[in-house]
C-alpha cells in the first residue's frame, strides 16, 4: 500500500516506524523540519519530502497521485482537515485518515462526510486513552482490557497472583472449573518472553496471562487467574488537560473523583464545567498538597499531564504514600517498560492505543480491528473469514488445517451473537469474526495473505 504521512512529530514518526516494518507498505513522510525528517531516514526504509503539508505542490511531489492512503498527524486539527479536503478534491486519494482532537469538531453532527469534510477516519488519540483507562478502571487487576466484535468479546491482560484459582495449576484447569464459560487463553509471558499455551502448560506467579472471553465472563475468569480486587472508588486525577477532563467527566458519573491542576485558569475552568469532580489548584508532585488530599486513601491515581517526567514522579509519589494503584502517560517505550518494573502499576502509551485504530485501515483482507501489544511487538487481530469452502485457506477448514504462522493463534471465533472457542476440530464458516492472536508480528504479511478474499 502506498501511504503518505503528513506530520513528523511524535505520533507521525512512530506511525511511520510501524508501518515501515511491513513490506507490503510504501511510506513517504512530510514536515517543514528537515531535520525531522533526516532522523527518520536514517532509522527507517522511507521516502521523506521537505514542505508545507498543505501545499499541493508539495503533496503532488510526495506522490499524493498514487497515494492509497493520506493520514494527516500534524498538531493542527484545522491543518489535518484541510489536507484531507486538499487530497480529496486535487488527487481523488481514496482514504484520508486525520488526527482531530477536540471535541466540538468530532461531536459535529454530519460534519465528516465526503460533501462536507471528506475525512474518512478521525484518530483522537486523547478520546482512544481516555477509553482505554476507563476500561482499567472498570476491571481492577487488568493491565489491559481491548474490545473485539462490538463488545462481545475482549482480551484481558493480567498478571498472575497467588491467590488465582489457576495459579500452579495446567491451562486444561480452567475448563474443569468453569465448564460453562467460553474462555482461552491466547498467550503467556514469562520474564518477558513469550510462552505459546498448550492444555498442559502451568500458570506460574507473576506470568502476564491474555485471556479471551465474553464480557460478562471477565471477572469470572480474572479471579482464576488472580484474587479479585475490590471496585475503584476514589480517583485522584493528576493534569487537566484534554485527558484528565475527559478521564473527569465520565468517571465522575461513578466515582469520587479528584483532579490537580497546576494552571489556576485551567483550574477555574474545569471546576465550571464538571458537575461534581473536586478540582484543584495545586502540583501533583508537591507531597504536602498529596497528604493533604488523601492521596494515601485513594484506589487508583492517574497522571496525564503533558510531562512524561512529571507523570513518573508524581505516580512514584502517590504509591510511596500509600496509594493502591497508580497509571501514568508516558511516550517512550523505554521509559515505560523501565517504570513499569518500579513502582508503578501502568504505564499508558498514546502511541501504542492510537497505532492499533490505525492499522485496522492499513491491513489487507477484511482487518476490522487491530490492537498493538507489548510496546507494539505483538498484536491481537479481528479478521472476517471470506471465501467458498475448498477455495479457501480458511473457511471449510478446520482450526488445526489452517497453517498459520510461527508465534499466531486463533483464539476464538465469533459465529453471529455467539462467542466460539476455537478448538482444533472448529471448522471456520463463511463471514466467522476470528480474533488472532500475534506474539511476532513480523509474520502479518503472512497472515493478510491467508485472509484474502477468494484465497
């Protein structure tokens, strides 16, 4: 696929590493900054193009004319939207993907459509991490929680505890005890390496175990893995940005919820517009401010500022005092996995859940959502199963006949309303909803190809 970045800052440049990586794809990256660019060049296989991304000049020699795809990251919500109108009406490309990120645009009633603004994928990297820690917020104990198949079915990431039913015991196990619930696991990490799960493979203390299962079977199946944790009541907010107020705002209709603010401005603002959060003015790295605010009583703390460096701190601090979880936003791989292993719970990556909404729109076959795991190493996939028994490579296959790649799974199989594991005798069906598990994703070529219609 021939894509063109528009935008080499942080989100565009990471985009552009993956998507690099894949053969299949053909990258040209544009920005203003040559030494941006450079950068770039010197890491990965790319085209880069110096200019205004907005210039159709420029664009023309970025090769917007065969271009398959546009995705416009730069900072600007204006600037995004008017080059996908640009691309639209000089170069007829046909997917244009933008980066907008405030609310009153993407809340715009009929505002993205091909007559108005002919943006086909809006990416709000702010509205993907907000949902993204609700979601760890409703299932305490999870380090991560994704959606497949308009809800019904999710991937769960949690670490085993003594005090998991299925801690010590074989995989096999978890049938035997829960013989009416349709749950596999998809992968195990243990120091960091993956694990492919067989029926006999024991769960070991600390092992990072994905599960597969129906949402109303999460916590049923979380307490075999680790000791159930007690509902998050009370959440201290640190960063009132874009984020935390929108963190604020829907948590604040279940929860007791407290956020810092260090602009006072800002402060007074949001204390106007959400209805019961307590706002205050304050730095979240000050310890008397934190002691005085029960941040030792809360349940979860969650730093969002714009500072990576502030976010560690501030998280170190409220675990130091006495806080049960902490989350912090942090940009860099290398600082995530770093703290991760410290004192802090969660480490969220803005680039990792933003990546997974764009694939879903690079993949070939009919990719209908991706999820980046483990800093982007591994994915999980939802594929839909096309093609007439005995011409394809999936359907009127068995799960054990389909050769898949080195490292990928099928871990379930989502058949209309219903939610499938896939056994090694299920025979996949026209139109089935697959949900594949990836631990290298260097073999997704491999997979697309195997997806293909009529293949």
């Amino acid at each position: 696929m021939n894509i063109l970045i528009l935008g080499a800052g942080q989100v565009g440049s990471n985009v552009a590493y993956q998507l690099a990586r894949e053969e299949a794809n053909q990258v040209t990256i544009v920005d203003i900054d040559p030494g941006a660019l450079r950068e770039l060049q010197d890491r990965l296989d790319v085209r880069t193009v110096v200019g205004h991304v907005a210039y159709p000049d420029v664009l023309e020699r970025a090769g917007a004319k065969n271009a398959d795809m546009v995705i416009a990251l730069t900072s600007s919500d204006e600037l995004n939207m008017v080059v996908c109108q640009i691309a639209y009406t000089l170069f007829n490309t046909p997917t244009k993907i933008a980066r907008v990120r405030a609310p009153e645009y993407i809340n715009a009633p009929n505002l993205f459509q091909q007559e108005n603004m002919p943006v086909d994928v809006c990416i709000s990297p702010e509205q993907l991490v907000t949902e993204h820690i609700e979601q760890l917020i409703r299932y305490p104990g999870a380090f991560q929680v994704l959606e497949f198949a308009d809800g019904k079915v999710r991937l769960v990431g949690v670490r085993a505890h003594d005090g998991g039913l299925l801690v010590g015991q074989q995989i096999r196990a978890l049938t035997d005890h829960l013989p009416n619930v349709e749950a596999r696991v998809a992968a195990i990490y243990r120091n960091g390496y993956p694990i492919q799960p067989e029926g006999d493979t024991l769960i070991e203390e600390n092992d990072e175990v994905f599960f597969i299962a129906g949402r109303k079977d999460i916590r049923v199946v979380m307490n075999e893995i680790r000791k159930l944790e007690e509902p998050v009541r009370r959440v201290v907010i640190a960063g009132g940005g874009n984020i935390g107020y929108r963190l604020a705002s829907t948590l604040e209709q279940t929860n007791q919820v407290k956020i810092i603010e260090r602009s006072r401005d800002r402060a007074r603002e949001l204390s106007e517009r959400l209805a019961s959060s307590i706002v205050l003015y304050g730095d979240a790295a000050d310890e008397a401010l934190m002691l005085e605010e029960n941040v030792d009583g809360a349940d979860t703390f969650i730093a969002v500022t714009d500072a990576e460096e502030a976010n560690i701190l501030a998280s170190m601090l409220a675990k130091r005092l006495g806080c049960k979880k902490v989350m912090a936003l942090i940009n860099r791989p290398s600082y995530a996995e770093l703290v991760e292993s410290g004192d802090i719970d969660i480490a969220i990556s803005p680039r990792q859940v933003t990546i997974g909404t764009l694939l879903a729109h690079v993949r070939q076959g009919d990719v209908v959502k991706v999820h980046a795991l483990r800093r982007g190493r591994a994915e999980a996939i939802e594929t839909i199963a096309h093609g007439e028994p005995g011409k394809s490579k999936v359907v009127g296959h068995s799960i054990e006949d389909i050769k898949l790649p080195p490292g990928t799974s099928i871990s379930a199989i989502v058949r209309g309303d219903d939610v499938m594991q896939a056994h090694h005798d299920t025979v996949v069906e026209e139109n089935d909803h697959l949900i594949l598990f990836m631990t290298d994703r260097r073999h997704v070529d491999d997979v697309e190809r195997l997806f293909k219609s009529g293949t």
